[in-house]
C-alpha cells in the first residue's frame, strides 16, 4: 500500500508556543490531505480537509486560526497548533489520498505542558 | 444517534478463533466501507476497502457490507495473537470524508 510519513513523531512543548507538524506522501501524489485528532480510547475526528494550493476546508467547531494548515505541494501538508494550550495535546493524524482510499500516516503525539 | 455505532469491546478470543466485527450505520448516502486496524499509538492502517454492496476476502480477513440493513461485517479466520488491536470501521458517501466507527478493542489470547 502507499505510505505516508509524519514528522515528528512525538513533540512535547511549553504553553503558549506553536507546534508544526508535517505530512508526507513519499510513493505517490496526493490530491487531498486529511487531518485529524484522536483522544485516548476515542476514535478519530477529522479536523479539516486540504486539497494542493487552495485553502482547507474545516470541520464545524475546529478553529482555523489556530491549527493552520497548508497544502503548498502534492506530497506535503503541515499542520501548525499556534499558541498551543494543555487541551490540545492529542494525537494528530494524517492522511492522504489521490483515489478513494485514505492511506494514514503513523501520527504525531502532541504534549502541552 | 451517531452516524456510525461500534461496539468498543474489549473482545476476548483464544488464538485460533474465528472473531467478527461489525458496524451499522444511519446514512444511506455511504457508499464506501473501510475497515482499519489501529496498534497503540500508531496510525490506521487500511486492511479491507469496499464499495456499494457484497462480500470481498483477502487472505484470513473477509469483508462484508449488506447496505439493505447498513451493516457491515469484519471476519478474521484463525486469529493471532498479532491480531490484537483496535479495530475501526470507516465509511464515505462520493464526497470521500471518512466517518468513523469508536473502534472495537480485540485481544486474541494465546
């Protein structure tokens, strides 16, 4: 299957900093990028949707000011939690996809001390 | 209601049984049924993919989706104690948005 990687793979920071987290598409090119956040024992909840060079699309009660997302090329989207607090530490998951079929990438474990 | 109900188990088998997974959903519009495979913090991973209607069988694992009753069914033969995951059942209407089920916790005793 196609594989996708996430850097990095685990992050701790300090309240109030920003965080970027980075998707990859390494053995295809990926028209849409998903991304999303999992709590512990929840399952996954998508965040936004971002298709190369146009804007994210956000799912209803995610704040697009504060998890920018940017789709500059077909195998790279970055996911950047601005001024990140202790409720935003989660798990950040992405995917991408050229067909039918969201391939995940391993995921990024977010902390907020 | 939830678009997608899922059991969360935990689902307790000997090595070697036959386990089932299964999801019902309420929108009719779904037209794409997945089902994933999730180890502790990492990410899905796709196992079985199926469109519309039917049964599809890959190795040890058969999928089946009866859209008449919005049901779909995970089987895994022979399971393993590798086997034991979480499992999540994902489905999307022609826009391709993954909803997904709350994940079933499978562990397969040796």
């Amino acid at each position: 299957g196609a594989v996708v990687s996430q850097h990095p793979s685990r992050v701790i920071c300090k309240s109030g900093t920003s965080v970027k987290i980075e998707c990859r598409s390494l053995d295809f090119q990926a028209t849409t990028m998903f991304w999303y956040r999992q709590f512990p024992k929840q399952s996954l909840m998508l965040m936004a949707t971002s298709n190369e060079g146009s804007k994210a699309t956000y799912e209803q009660g995610v704040e697009k000011d504060k998890f920018l997302i940017n789709h500059a090329s077909l195998t790279l989207s970055t996911l950047t939690v601005t001024s990140a607090h202790p409720e935003d530490s989660s798990f950040y998951i992405c995917s991408a996809t050229n067909t039918d079929t969201q391939y995940f990438g391993p995921g990024t474990r977010l902390t907020v001390l | 209601q939830k678009e997608v109900e899922q059991d969360p188990g935990p689902l307790s088998v000997p090595e070697g049984a036959i386990v089932s997974l299964n999801c019902t959903y309420s929108n009719s519009a779904f037209q794409y049924f997945m089902w994933y495979r999730q180890y502790s913090r990492k990410g899905p991973e796709l196992l079985m993919y199926t469109y519309s209607s039917g049964n599809k069988e890959d190795g040890r694992f058969t999928a089946q989706v009866d859209k008449s009753s919005k049901y779909i069914s995970l089987f895994i033969r022979d399971s393993q104690p590798s086997d034991s995951a979480t499992y999540l059942c994902a489905m999307s209407d022609s826009s391709y948005k993954l909803i997904f089920g709350s994940g079933t916790r499978l562990l397969v005793r040796p």
